[in-house]
C-alpha cells in the first residue's frame, strides 16, 4: 500500500480528501522548513475496509505499517522498539475537515519494558522513560482495549495521596516507575502480550483510530456540524518529541488570535513537563505566563513568528499544537481556528483590512453565520460573581444547571436553556454541549477541546473554575460555598468568566461599524485585495 512520507523542505504537498486535513498541513509545514517531526500517513480510502473487516484490509494496513516504520527508522536514526536507540510514536486520526478530539490518538507506541529501558539509555532519564510506559498502558487500555479509565486513575490517585504530592507531575522516578509497573500488573491478564510487542502495540492503535470513525460521539459530531458527507479518517504515525522531559519541556496549544473574541492577539497555553494530551483533554490547568518566561524565555517569540508565518501561509486564524523538548519547539499540528460568530466577523474584516484575504473571500467564510442575529451580550447590575474561571468563549448566557448530558438534554427538551456544569469534559459530553446554552467546567484551559467545540458551536464557556464542585450523582453541585441543585438558575460570563447564581438580566448590542462593511462589500463598494505572498 502507497503511504505519504513527511520529512523536512523535500515533503511533496498533499491533498487533504486523500491524506486528511492534519497530515496534508503537516506536509505544507515540512516543506515551509518548519519544525515538523518525520511521518507518515495511512490513507483515508482504508479506512471504511478496516471498519467493515474486508479481506485485505488487514494486510494493506500491515504493509503500510511496516513500510512506514522503516521510512521512520531511517529519518530518526532510532529503532521501533529497540534497547538502546528506541523510536516512540504517536498514532494519530486525520479526516478532510477537522473534528477536533472526536477521534482517537494513542501516545508513545513502542514503549515496550525494553524500549523503556533504551530511553534511559539514550536519554539518562529514568523518569522519562517510565512516564512514556504508564501513558502508553493508560491510552492503550482505554482507546484500544476499550478498559475504563477509571480504573488506572484510581492508581495514580492513590499514590499522589501516598507521595503526599500536590499531582503526578511531583512523583519522583522511582514512584513514576512503580505507578507503570502496578498499571501494568492491573491491565496485563488478558493482555494478549501487547505489553511486550511493539509491532502488535502499532498494529492495534492503527486499527482503533480508523475504527473510532465510527464511534457515536464522531457520529454526533458530524451529523451537528453537516459533515456525513466524508468518507474516513486517515491515520498519521509520526515520531515522538518528549514534552514530558522535565521543567524545560512541555505541550501547548497555541491561536494566532483569540478565537473567542477575535482580538489580534497570539493565545497560548502551556504545560511543563507533560505531553499534548494533558492540554487538549482540559484534565490540566496550563502553567502561567510568569512561570512558562522563566523556564523557556525564548518560547514565546519563536512561538509567535510561527503562528504569524502560519496566517499569512493559510490565509487563516490557526490552532497549532506544539511540543517543547529541551527548548527545543516542535510543531505538530496545525489548522483553521474554531472561532465564536462574533469572532468570526471581526477576524474576516481585520484580515481584509490586512490585505490576507479579498472582501469575497471574507464574504464566503461568513455565509454560514446568521448576521441578522449576531449581537454582543452584557449583563446589568451583575454584582460579584459567586465564582471566576477562565474565559475560554465569549458571550453570555443563563439557563437551569445540568451535571450531565443526560440532564442537559432533558431540561433542553422541556424547553429550558441550559448551563452545563462538569469537572472536566470529554469528548463523550458533545450531546450536552448541543443541548447546552453555556458550558462551566472545574478545570481546563481556553485551547482544550472542549473549549474549542464551544467556540465552534457558539457557546459561551467558561474553563478552570476551581469554586465549581460537581458531586458524583450529578444531583448538584458546590460554587463556592453556594449549593446548586440541579435545575437551579445559572447566568455566565464567556468573556469575563465570570458565573453568578441566579437569572440576572442581559442587554444586548449590534456590532454595527463591522455590519456595515459587510453590507458594503455586498453592494461592491470595494475592490476585491490581492493576497500578499508568504
């Protein structure tokens, strides 16, 4: 089976239908000369063969596989699995339009007992290497083997409890490397050997993503967003970059403007010493700017003269995720920010007025916007919130509190509006963020998933709210020191993130300097603009 290789400024362009939107950016960057690690991609058209089990599909699969991670090999200087110089992996989803973490990825394919051992070889980082094998046994079990999560987060807590430590990110090596080795003792009966086998590990993670296309929440995601339409997804193997390497390492998320509110101004998000995951996921809190300064002064401006060559390049607002080894900056994603409708017009105009895009370009990208209803909300006399978080997107709304998305979507049947209250969201609650009118969740940050899905579907939302305790009934939930119960009365604040007890009292307003300029491209009162070139 052909793959798509992805290796420095000699990439060969690709199309998204074929490679899907990720890959086919990623492929764009590499040939820019930007910071890409090597990859390669499984095609789209496996994908509907491998859901339906037809006869070759396995052996196409494997074929391409095998090819890959020769083509890897020879990229990295590393060996898939080896004791010494071992290649680690990310098996990543990639479909023609983006469905942010609707779709599977598994980290640190590879990360066998030996490969584990070869880490600290080549590294000297014991914690490393034991950090890569818990991950692997935590993303394999669930996303692979379909085991509940819950049961290996029961370890970690345990033992942060033990360690008398704040989160995993203070457990030392030699805790890290017992946390792997009872997380393997818990998942390895009935493991069919994957633990030892790096092959069967990739063979296995391929074959989840491309089957996760088919998963309900992707299901439902599609169906909301009119995108039943695309066939598959593509799968991306690509090497590992460590953000889990200490203090000057980590992954974030970065927008080139803030997709919220459509300010030019670069959003970024990140956490040390942790892998991409621990930010999209919203389970962490991103580290703060002053920390982030001292720990990668440099970050920010080589972060920023990226994201601005990525506009210019796309002709776009874009969502970059990104890895930091060492101080080293690794870009691993990039695409089309998801950005609020308010949002949205102020970033067509800005970019006409920047001579990025022309008025009709700007007028296309606004077609599916209901301009006539598009406003900027405020509330009267609000008074102090019962509690703060991060504005993540903007607008305000009020609605009886829901804990779940089976309330949620009950209390929005009967006709209410609805406040979504969650200690964390999965990608699993994108049922409720549809019924839901706003969303609040306990921790999180502005660059997580579901953050962005709140974008997307114009919500407003507000993350890291650590007032917000939900209990485990989904019956209510603590703010503060202010009980709610479920069907309570709940205003928010998107933009300021801000959450208040009660129905308080919304006043609204047009944006109108910007509404003219579009009513005005519309008559053809300006010229279309050229693009500058990159």
């Amino acid at each position: 089976m052909s793959i798509v290789r992805i290796f420095g400024k000699d990439t060969v362009p690709c199309s998204a239908e074929t490679v899907g939107a990720k890959a086919a950016n990623l492929a764009r960057m590499a040939a820019l000369g930007l910071p890409v690690p090597p990859a390669f991609v499984l095609p789209v058209d496996l994908c509907a063969d491998i859901i339906a089990n037809q006869a070759d599909a396995e052996q196409r699969l494997r074929d391409g596989l095998r090819s890959g991670i020769r083509f890897l090999e020879q990229a990295t200087g590393r060996v898939f699995g080896d004791h010494r110089q071992p290649l680690l992996v990310s098996v990543r989803s990639g479909a023609a339009r983006s469905m942010p973490g609707m779709l599977d990825t598994v980290l640190n394919v590879g990360c066998t007992s030996a490969a584990a051992r070869g880490l600290i070889r080549s590294t000297g980082r014991p914690r490393l290497a034991f950090d890569c094998r818990r991950r692997l046994i935590e993303s394999f079990s669930e996303t692979v083997l379909g085991l509940e999560a819950t049961r290996l987060t029961a370890l970690c807590r345990d033992l942060v409890t033990q360690e008398g430590v704040a989160t995993d990110r203070e457990l030392d090596s030699e805790a890290i490397a017992r946390l792997a080795a009872d997380e393997q003792a818990l998942v390895e009966t009935g493991s069919d050997g994957w633990l030892e086998d790096a092959e069967g590990q990739l063979h296995a993670a391929a074959r989840a993503v491309y089957q996760s296309w088919a998963s309900e929440r992707a299901q439902t995601y599609r169906k909301l967003q009119n995108l039943e339409h695309l066939p598959g997804t593509a799968v991306t193997v690509q090497a590992m970059v460590f953000g889990n390497g200490g203090l000057a390492s980590g992954a974030g998320v970065a927008f080139s403007r803030d997709p919220s509110t459509g300010a030019k101004l670069p959003m970024i998000d990140l956490v040390l010493d942790a892998q991409g995951e621990d930010v999209v996921s919203g389970r962490r809190t991103p580290d703060s700017e002053e920390t982030i300064a001292r720990a990668l002064p440099n970050l920010r401006t080589e972060l920023v003269a990226v994201l601005r060559r990525l506009e210019t390049e796309f002709g776009d607002v874009q969502d970059v995720e990104f890895t930091v080894e060492d101080g080293r900056l690794w870009i691993l994603q990039t695409r089309a920010a998801k950005r609020t409708p308010r949002a949205a017009l102020k970033i067509a105009v800005d970019l006409v007025h920047e001579r990025v895009i022309s008025p009709q370009q700007a007028l296309q990208r606004l077609e599916e916007i209901d301009l006539e209803q598009l406003v900027e909300t405020s509330l009267v006399a609000a008074g102090e919130p019962a509690a703060t978080g991060i504005a993540a997107s903007g607008g305000i709304a009020a609605g009886r509190a829901a804990f779940d998305s089976e309330s949620a979507t009950r209390l929005a049947d009967s006709g209410e509006p609805v406040i979504l209250m969650r200690p964390d969201t999965s990608t699993a609650d994108i049922v409720g963020f549809a019924a839901a009118a706003g969303v609040v969740t306990t921790v999180g940050a502005r660059t997580a998933h579901a953050a962005l899905v709140a974008r997307q579907l114009g919500r407003p939302c507000i993350v890291g709210c650590p007032a917000l305790t939900v209990s485990g009934g989904a019956e209510r939930a603590l703010l503060g020191t202010t009980a709610i119960a479920r069907g309570d009365w709940v205003t928010i604040d998107g933009d300021q993130g801000r959450v208040y007890c009660g129905r308080l009292e919304i006043v609204t307003a047009r944006p109108d300097a910007e509404l003219a300029e579009v009513a005005a491209w519309r008559r053809g009162d300006l010229q279309p603009v050229r693009r500058l070139s990159a």
